[in-house]
C-alpha cells in the first residue's frame, strides 16, 4: 500500500512538472500564475479524494477496536502474541492478521497520507517560488485564498427557490412590483398605462387603476392604510384607494339554493373592478416637465418624492397636492428613486452614473453624490446597518455605507445589465437581469444562488424588477416581473433555514 501511494504521488508530481514545462518561457506573467493556480486547485482536489479514500481505510480498520493504541496491550492479552485477529473489511476485501501486522499496516496508511500531503506541499510551495520570485508574499495570500474556496466548495450548501405563483393579465411588459406589508396581496405597474392589485392565495387581479395616460412606471404602497403611488409617463403622479377584498370564497355547496348561484359566483370572480380617479393628482406648475419613471412614499407618509426624465426629484405634500423642494445636480435623465424606511433621507439614481443621498433631516437638505459605476445607475436602495446598494448598466452592483461615499464596501460582478433590485431585511439582494436571470448575494458580495431558470418557470424576456414579502406571504418570499407579462412568485429557503 505505501510502494503503490508512493508511485501515485510520484506520477502526480512528475505530470505537474511536465506541464510547467510547457509554459512559455516568455509567457506573461499572470498567464503563468494563473495557470499555476489551476494547477494547485487540481492538486488538492485529488489530495481531497485521496485524504477521503484514506480516512475510509483508517475507518474501517478500527471499526472492531475502540482504539488501536490505547487498548493494543489489552488485544495482546486477550487474543496472545501471535493469535489470529478477526477479519477486517477494507474496501470490500477481507484482512486476517496478527496485531502487530494490523497495527503496522494501519500505521503504514496514515504514514503514507502523511508524507504524501507533506511532499506534495513542499513541492507545490518550491514551484511557486521559484516562479514568482518576489512576489512570494502576494502569492502566499492567493495561495489562501484558493485554497478556501477550494475548502468552501465541499462544504457548499443549496438554496432550494421555486415557482409557487404565477399571475399574468398585463397587455404590455411589467414595470415594477410590490407588495404589501401585512395583507396577502401584491401591486404591479405596466406599459398597458394599468396598474393592477393582486390577490396572492387566487392569483387573480382585484383591482386595475386605469387612471394614467401613459405607461405606469413604478409602484408603492402606503405603509398604514389602503393607498397607492404610481409614476408615469404621462408625467404625473397619483395616490389612489386601493381597498380590495383579498379572500378567496371556500369551495362547496350547503344547499340547492347555492347551487342554483354557482353561475353567479364564477361570473364573480372573472370580473375585475376598475378605478379611473386618484386621490390625488401631482402634476401641474412646479411639476415634471417629462415622464415619471419613479415616485416613493418618504417615512412620515405625509410627502412623497418623484424622479424624472427631466433630470431632477421634486419633494411633494401629500395633503396639497403642492411641490415642496426641487432637487436638482444630476447630469442626466433620473432612473430611480427610494426613500429610507425609517429616516428622512432618498437615494436618485440617474444616466450620468451617479447617485445622490438626499438628507432631509435638517432645515436645509444636504446632498451626498457616490461615484462609481461607469455606466447608467438603474436602481439604489437603501438596506440595513445603513447601507445603500446600487445597480448599474455596468454589470455591477456595488454596496455602500452611507458614511463613506469615496469607495464601495463590497462590489459583485455579473454578465448581465442590473434592473430594479432590492435587499430583505435579512440583507439579502436580489437582482434582476436583463438576461431573464434572477440572482442572490448578500450585503458582503457572497454569491447566495441563481433563482432556477428553464422552459417550465422563470421568465423568457428581461427581469425588470423584484420585491422581497417582509414576511411569507402564502409561502411566497420574493416576488419578481419582467417584459413577458408575467409576474412569479417564489418559495425561497436559504441553507440556515434548511
């Protein structure tokens, strides 16, 4: 067993020198470094398996023993110096030996282990010495760092996501959804100029808002009371009643009489209420001059602000209907805006790049600008431990604290434009794609999961927007629409909830 790991790991070793032999001498070199980790990774993932098939051997052969060292004299009394010992199953063959022998094989396999991670360190150490020449530091440190990813992948833990709903009803791609805090019921904005409120349990349309003139470009609930906020194309903004019957009726009949109403009742539940007049109208002197892409409630609910085409946010009243402060400084048309939960501050996302931190805490509002995203920032949202996420064009999403605005915390490189995203209040983000993929980080730039995509569930054009449940709403934890007119629901269990 040593002569065959010893052979094993000679061969492995002398394929490892071979095929740094073959890396051009001219080679670059972060070419030559690159494939050096490869190299490493490969390595001690045979030095894995190899370690695993080991420890099975070891396993087995003390399995009839409660410990060959500590209880070996007690063996040698019981069975005599040169008595048979019972047999042993290693690896599906049968071993009749002598203590001593036994002993010595088991002490061979784990000197054999041994020496094999010994040499095969040392001689992956000297490689890369020899190869980095002063930048032995710099390349102990990836050296850890691969060394946990490769560890880490081991002990890798799923996330189990799937489809629970599906509504569908829109004419045009959805915009935007959100949901509503405490009742089983969900808001969409549309290209269709409709804004519809959904039942969760039926998976049907209550209420469409018929109410705007262009296409609805963003949604919002109110925190306390039946009320909604959308933005639109038409350049105006509107608060409208949104109290809906959410309860689905219980199947069955009690009496002929209920039978006779069963036409009635399906004639029912097919048909939608319709609402044409807000509440309130936004709109007019001091108002847009271009289209809403976004309107949100501030935390008092007594204000609400609105980013446009126009390059600027305006702060409105909600009792008067009347603008209260133009903000103004982007460069470019305004792509988003959100309000802070709890406190008086609002993000605005724009083309130019750029977002700004708008802190209304104070009589006079002071303005942070956060640079760094080198195309549009399509959404910011503020998250817990006060951070801001952004995502951009770029394929970027950067996390931030809102005490240092000169660099982001942590920033997650993606294939794909990020489209309207949002974090749970356990900080986790979901980001939604333009490649009709939906991914999970959390707030430290760890990839979580890939929400499943195939013929069956999931979306077949762009992801324009997700909304996190604050709490399961009929097992539905994260709510996602995009430009097929679909909106799901998913059932999402993370690996500290498995």
């Amino acid at each position: 067993m040593k002569a065959t790991a010893t052979k094993a790991r000679a061969a492995r070793l002398t394929s490892l020198t071979e095929d740094l032999a073959n890396i051009p001498e001219d080679a670059p070199f972060r070419v030559r470094l690159h494939y050096l980790f490869s190299q490493i990774e490969k390595e001690f993932e045979q030095l894995y398996l190899e370690n695993q098939n080991l420890q099975e051997k070891l396993e087995n052969a003390t399995s009839n023993r409660e410990s060959l060292t500590s209880h070996e004299p007690r063996e040698r009394e019981r069975y005599g110096a040169g008595a048979v010992m019972p047999a042993i199953a290693t690896g599906g063959s049968s071993l009749t030996a002598a203590t001593p022998s036994t002993s010595t094989q088991v002490d061979e396999v784990g000197a054999s282990f041994l020496a094999a991670a010994s040499s095969t360190h040392k001689s992956l150490k000297a490689k890369l010495s020899s190869a980095t020449g002063g930048s032995k530091v710099k390349a102990s440190n990836k050296i850890k760092a691969q060394t946990s990813r490769i560890v880490s992948s081991f002990k890798a833990q799923t996330v189990v996501a799937s489809v629970v709903r599906e509504f569908g009803g829109h004419k045009d791609g959805i915009w935007q959804v959100a949901a509503k805090t405490g009742q089983p019921i969900i808001g969409t904005a549309s290209a269709d100029h409709t804004a519809c409120i959904w039942g969760i349990e039926s998976a049907r349309c209550l209420l469409q808002y018929q109410g705007h003139a262009g296409s609805v470009n963003s949604i919002k609930f109110h925190q306390n009371r039946d009320l909604v906020l959308t933005g639109s194309g038409d350049g105006t903004a509107h608060i409208w009643q949104a109290a809906v019957n959410w309860e689905v009726p219980k199947k069955g009949h009690s009496s002929e009489e209920e039978l006779d109403d069963s036409d009635e009742q399906v004639e029912d539940r097919d048909r939608v209420d319709t609402l044409r007049t807000p509440l309130c109208e936004f709109a007019g002197p001091g108002g847009h001059l271009s289209v809403v892409v976004a309107a949100d409630w501030l935390s008092s609910m007594d204000q609400i602000i609105t980013g446009s085409w126009d390059r600027t946010a305006i702060l409105w009243d909600v009792e008067t209907s009347q603008p209260l402060q133009p903000l103004t400084g982007h460069d470019h048309e305004l792509t988003h805006v959100s309000a802070h939960p709890t406190q008086r501050l609002v993000v605005t996302a724009s083309r130019d790049t750029t977002f700004r931190l708008w802190d209304f805490r104070d009589p006079i509002p002071a303005v942070s600008v956060f640079q760094g995203h080198t195309e549009t920032v399509t959404s910011s949202v503020f998250a817990r431990d006060d951070k801001v996420v952004s995502g951009s064009d770029d394929r970027t999403i950067k996390v931030w604290e809102l005490r240092n605005m000169r660099s982001a915390l942590a920033t997650i490189r993606t294939d794909s434009s990020v489209n309207r995203l949002a974090v749970s209040t356990g900080g986790i983000i979901a980001i939604p794609h333009d490649n009709r993929q939906i991914r999970l980080f959390d707030l430290n730039g760890q990839r979580v999961a890939r929400l499943p995509r195939t013929s069956r569930q999931g979306h077949r054009r762009m992801v324009s927007s997700v909304a996190w449940a604050e709490e399961p709403l009929l097992n539905c934890d994260l709510f996602s629409c995009g430009f097929d007119r679909r909106v799901f629901g998913w059932s999402i269990v993370l690996p500290k909830d498995n």
